[in-house]
C-alpha cells in the first residue's frame, strides 16, 4: 500500500510528463554553457569590483548604486541567455 505522499507524487510525475532524455551530447553542451556562464559572471565581477571598490572609498552612493545596478543587471541578462541557450539545446533533435 503507497504512502499518500508516494500517491501525490504518482500524480504530479503524471501530470508533468516525463522529463526528456538528453544525449550524452547534449549533455556536453549543457555543461559547457554553464562553464561558458560562470567564466561570463566572473569577467563582469571582475571588471566591476575595483569600481565598486573606489566608489565606496570616495563614498560616492550615487556612483555605487549604479555600478551595483549594472551588475545584477549583467547577471541577470547573462541568465536570461543561458536559460535561452539551454532551451535551444534540450529542444534540439536528438
């Protein structure tokens, strides 16, 4: 006899189809796209750090917000692409 819990997750595993099988290729691609993205949010940290730095030793708020500002919007548009990225690779023929 299932466990109410083993019964709901029979269900939700239903509902959602099962997962497609990716390639040993694709599986390559996905890695290397996320080696390709962590390499993409280490150069922008890196480029922005010592800006940040000095805006904070000339306690300039303004400068630091924007510079801030500028990189969570680099992260997040460096994710948006991946995800884009990644889509296009599990989605490709097999």
């Amino acid at each position: 006899m299932k466990s109410a819990y083993e019964l709901a997750m029979d269900r939700l595993s239903a509902s959602e189809g099962a997962a497609p099988k990716l390639t040993v290729a694709q599986k390559k691609q996905l890695a290397e796209l996320d080696q390709r993205h962590k390499a993409g949010v280490a150069e922008l940290e890196i480029t922005l750090a010592p800006q940040i730095s000095a805006a904070r030793a000339a306690r300039d708020a303004d400068a630091i917000a924007l510079l801030e500002k500028e990189l969570r919007t680099g992260k997040a548009r460096l994710a948006d692409e991946l995800e884009v990225k990644k889509e296009k690779v599990r989605a490709a023929k097999k």
